[in-house]
C-alpha cells in the first residue's frame, strides 16, 4: 500500500485552515480562563497548601493550577486538532490540486483527462459534474476532428459530383456541432 509522505499539498490554504484553529483555540482559553477570573472574583476559598491551611480569594488560590491546566489542555487540543485538522484539510486541498492539474492539461488541449478522487475525498459531486462536461467536450471535439479530416479527403475529391454535395453536408454538420458552444466572438457576428 502507497503511504502518503507529504500531507501538504496546498500550504497555503492548509496553513491558513490551522492558523485559524489555532487562534480560535487560543481565543477560547483566554475567554475561559477571564470568565474564570471575572466570575471568582469576590469569592474565598480554603484549602491546604504544603500542609498549611490557607483561606484566599478564589482567584489567587486557583490561578496557578488553572493556568497550568489550561496550558496542558490547549496544547493537548492544539496537537489532536492541528493533526486533524491537516487531515480534514487534506481532503479538500488534495481534490483542489487535482482539478487544477487537470484542468491545466485541459486549457493545453488534452481532453482525454478525466478527474481521480478517492472515496474519502470531499467534492465527490464537483468531480462528476466535471467529468461529464470533459467527457462531452471530447466527444463533440472528436466529431468535429472526424468532419474535418473526412473533408479533406472530399477537397482531394472534388471533381467527383457527388463529393460537393457531401461537402456541404460536412459543413452543415460542423457548424451545428460547433454552435452548441456558446463562445465569447460570438458577441462581434455581424
């Protein structure tokens, strides 16, 4: 089995869906830990302290250990979530990347191209809907390649009665193939 070594695929876009976690997270335990504060404020705790009993406000009394245990939790919750996170995010940038390699080979002319997900990628329904436009593109190109080329034959034919008649035929069929395409000259006919 191929095991992935690089699971950035689009740094940036990935590196800026963590990003974003990693501030949300460390938003959250600033939020929490003021709410903590705000709201222990005019309390008093006892407790024991090196075998000493002490009796202080809330807030001094706790602070040290919430502050640690705030600390360990985030990190905790940044490293699980910064892994899932790169998966999740795998999941989209991977397919990302593909279309856009394909569709590189598809503004060089190449139709026979056809996007590849796995099944435990995202945009299943982008991919189908792409695949069925490459897919009638190359159909209708390849009609009108076949047209072409069984033209020039013809041409070579001319003096032949009925290869004009054929020809008109061709051409008829190639202009009808071809206006199926809505393109942007189309704004400057006559």
């Amino acid at each position: 089995m191929h095991r992935r070594k690089n699971y950035f695929i689009k740094k940036k876009f990935q590196l800026n869906f963590l990003s974003g976690f990693i501030l949300l997270l460390l938003l959250e335990s600033l939020l929490l830990g003021g709410l903590f504060m705000h709201l222990s404020t005019d309390t008093l705790t006892t407790g024991y302290s090196n075998s000493v009993l002490k009796v202080e406000r809330t807030s001094d009394f706790f602070f040290v250990s919430f502050l640690l245990s705030t600390l360990v939790a985030a990190v905790a919750m940044a490293l699980v979530g910064m892994g899932v996170f790169i998966m999740l995010s795998h999941r989209l940038a991977g397919p990302l990347f593909r279309f856009e390699s394909t569709l590189k080979d598809l503004e060089n002319g190449d139709l026979t191209q056809r996007i590849n997900l796995r099944k435990t990628d995202e945009i299943m329904a982008l991919k189908e809907s792409l695949n069925t436009l490459i897919e009638s593109m190359d159909v209708r190109i390849g009609r009108i390649k076949k047209e072409i080329t069984e033209l020039h034959l013809l041409i070579a034919k001319k003096n032949a009665p009925a290869s004009l008649e054929k020809i008109y035929s061709i051409i008829e069929q190639l202009e009808n193939e071809i206006d199926h395409f809505k393109v942007s000259s189309d704004n400057f006919k006559e």
